[in-house]
C-alpha cells in the first residue's frame, strides 16, 4: 500500500518503520522542522537540554524488543533507577538527548518535515492528502498521529464521524523554561531529576546528570494549573516570572541562557482505552499518546498497532 503518516513523533515514526519493514511505501509528513514531536532536545550556550520528554521507561515486551535494540545501537542510556528512591525500573533518555531516538528512526525513511497537512478527503478508493502549500498526495491509507483536536478538524473535514468520547479529549497545556548556568553549583539533587516537588513544578531535569550536555543545564516543567494560568499572557512578563520561580533551584549558579518553551498538548487528560482507532469500513487509523497512554511507551505502542491494524488490510 501507498501510506501517508501524519505526523513524524515518536507514534509516527515507529509505524512507519513497522509498515517499511512490510513492505509498503511510507511518507511521514510533519509540520515541525524536524522529526520528533515531544521527543525534543535544544542546543543553546554550548549545552544541550531535553524540553519535551525528559525519559521513559519500559513496562512491556514488545517495546522492550526496540529499546534493546537502541541500546545496543548506542541511541539511549539508562539514567536512573528512581529519583527520591530506587524502585528498580530504570529510566532511559536519548544519548545525545531524546530527540535522538527520533532521528535514529526516522533515518532512511521517507519523512517530510515544513509539510503541513491541510485537509484529507475520500477520492474513490484513495485518499488525497493535501499540504497547505495545495499540493495532493495520494494514498491507499492514512495514519493522523497528531493531538486528537487536529486530528478531528481533519476528519471533520473529511466527513468522517469521530467518536464524541474521543472528541472531547482534552490536553494539560506544559510551561518550560531552558537554563544553560555557568556551574554545577545548583540545587538539583542526584541523580538530576525531580518529579512533583510542589504545586509548581511537574519536572525539573540536569541534563549534565542525564549525560546528554557537558555545559551545566537545567529543564524545568511547570505544572499543568500553573502553567495554564499563564499560557497566554505577555512572553517577556512570563520569562521573567519562571527565572524568578526557579531561583531557588538555582542555588548559587547563574544563567548564562535561558528560553521560555510551550507546549499546548503536552499531556492528555483522559487515554482512549484502545492502543489506536480505525474509522470504520475506511483504511484511516488514529494513534499517538493519546490511545495508549501519555507516556513515551504508550506512544510506541500505540503507533506499532496502527500498523498492524493497516497490515490487517492489505
């Protein structure tokens, strides 16, 4: 089959190459400026620093197969096997930073990132993809893996019926701030990660201690209810609030750099209860974080089964 991906993140990316490796022809198209969604990593002031997903970890067989084989591939590293505590689940991140497990996957794939999907309509027994620079791609099949809301304008404008449970998924809106400091002297503890300290924070990451940056750096990730409190205001008042609130995990460090990053579905709120959904009677599949859980796994997972329900059809 001729099959278009909508969406090069993780999800994306991992049902490419599964369907790839069948034997279809795959193109991933992505409106970013390069593959990798959430799996997203900044160079900045000599360091390096993770402003999507900061680790993951694996539950299941199946994904354990893939991160074997990363590892073995030098693409990712265990970090940690807990942060306050060892609970003996070890936590992974991309060696050169998670946005490196992206490219790895994306690497002699047909991926096509400043291509932004515009609409998607039924042609006879085809699909028309269409770009927003007017241009139709045809297809036998189609993967949206994009947050369920564009995903939904695009099957709204296909005429396609969207569950109405899976219509009103909604998303935590994520605030992050990158600060590149001038030494080690902060107040992250070993071994560089700390999850939900208070009503503020969500996460705050040491990307030396993760072995991504050899210039101190530190991510922080505001909490949902913060962050939505100050998702649109003023981006000059915002960077100036988050350098004020993060002062006290600086300790005695100072910035040499820091940017303000947003992430408007960063989380889902609710997960379909199945790993993706397949419009019925229609060779067209919704997957991503949102099917299979929000976590770098559920993600995976989540694009591997809408290549096998593809693969069903062939």
């Amino acid at each position: 089959m001729r099959i278009v991906v909508v969406g090069a993140g993780l999800s994306g990316l991992m049902a490419a190459r599964s369907l790839v490796s069948s034997g279809h022809d795959v193109t991933v198209m992505d409106k970013g400026r390069s593959p990798g969604g959430r799996l997203a990593t900044r160079r900045m002031a000599g360091a390096r620093l993770d402003h999507g997903a900061q680790f993951f970890t694996v539950r299941s067989a199946e994904f354990r197969a893939h991160v074997d084989a990363w590892i073995a591939d030098g693409v990712v590293h265990e970090w940690c096997r807990g942060f306050t505590a060892q609970d003996g689940h070890p936590r992974y991140v991309g060696t050169d930073g998670m946005n490196a497990i992206a490219k790895h996957l994306a690497a002699g794939l047909d991926v096509r990132c400043d291509h932004l999907v515009f609409a998607i309509r039924r042609d006879g027994d085809d699909w028309q993809v269409q770009t927003d620079d007017a241009v139709d791609h045809q297809a036998d099949a189609v993967i949206l893996t994009a947050p369920v809301p564009q995903s939904f304008s695009l099957l709204f404008g296909a005429g396609i019926e969207m569950p109405a449970e899976m219509r009103g998924t909604d998303y935590d809106r994520t605030l992050g701030l990158l600060a590149v400091l001038d030494s080690d002297d902060h107040s992250v503890p070993a071994p560089g990660g700390v999850q939900n300290p208070d009503d503020t924070f969500q996460f705050i990451g040491d990307n030396k201690a993760k072995g991504i940056s050899e210039v101190p750096a530190l991510t922080f990730h505001f909490s949902p209810a913060f962050s939505e409190a100050r998702f649109d205001a003023d981006p000059a008042e915002v960077h100036a609030e988050l350098l004020e609130t993060v002062s006290p995990w600086l300790g005695r460090a100072g910035v040499v750099e820091s940017q303000v990053k947003k992430w408007r579905f960063a989380t889902p709120r609710r997960a379909w209860p199945e790993p993706c959904w397949m419009a019925p009677g229609l060779p067209l599949v919704l997957a991503g974080d949102a099917f299979a859980g929000p976590k770098v796994e559920g993600a995976a997972l989540s694009g591997l089964a809408a290549a096998t329900a593809l693969n069903s059809m062939a």
